[in-house]
C-alpha cells in the first residue's frame, strides 16, 4: 500500500502563492509614499474624499503616482489610465486640498467588478 502524505493545506504552490502576495503587497505599499520625503507619510493618512472616505486605508488602498501621460482633463471632467485602462473620475473622488507631493495621485478601487477611482488628486501637467 503506498504511503500517504498527510495534507498541509499548503503545499508548493500555496507556499510560492503567498510568498508572491507578499511581495505585491510590499511593491503596492512602495508606491504610494515617497521614501525620499518621509514628512509625507503623515499627509497621505489625512486626505479624504469629498464624501469624508479616507482616501489611503491601509496597504490595499495606498495612492498611485501617476505620469503625465496617464490622466488628463477636459472641461473639469477628469480621466486616468490604470493598468492600461481610461477611467472617468466621479466629481466626488476629486480633491480640493492643496497637493503636497505635486505628482498626480489615484487610489483605485473596485465597484460593481469594475475598476473605479475612490480619490484622484491632480498634479502639474508638464
């Protein structure tokens, strides 16, 4: 009768699995604050959207930085590109407060299985 190995629930994939989201997780956090300008870390936290949502609610909910070439707008509507696709930014996501990093952040969500923008602040367009 051959052996039979007692199940871990883990195993090799699940352990490279985890490991992987780890390491998303560890990129996704790098993104979002500037490691040259830690006086920052403590602005992120206070900005909310319109509504009173926290914009940056933990790692999962971190701001994005985007390029120039990744937002744009056209008569006080907004745009932004995310993993290559254009997103309407809701009025309600836009904030109004002074930007203190000066790059254009995004903090995407998802709505309905949709991407979605939870709050968008507007750079300098070069």
């Amino acid at each position: 009768m051959p052996e039979r190995r007692k199940a871990n629930g883990w195993g090799i994939f699940g352990l490279a699995s985890l490991v992987a989201l780890l390491l998303l997780a560890a990129v996704h956090c790098a993104r979002a604050h500037d490691h040259a300008r830690p006086a920052l870390d403590s602005w992120y936290p206070t900005l909310r959207s319109p509504a009173g949502s926290p914009c940056c609610d933990g790692p999962a909910v971190d701001a994005v930085h985007l390029s120039d070439v990744d937002w744009e707008s056209n008569a006080g509507r907004y745009r932004v590109r995310i993993d290559g696709q254009w997103i309407d930014v809701p009025p309600g996501a836009v904030l109004d407060v002074p930007n203190r990093d000066g790059r254009t952040l995004v903090w995407p969500g998802w709505s309905d299985g949709k991407r979605s923008v939870r709050c968008f602040m507007p750079g300098a367009m070069t």
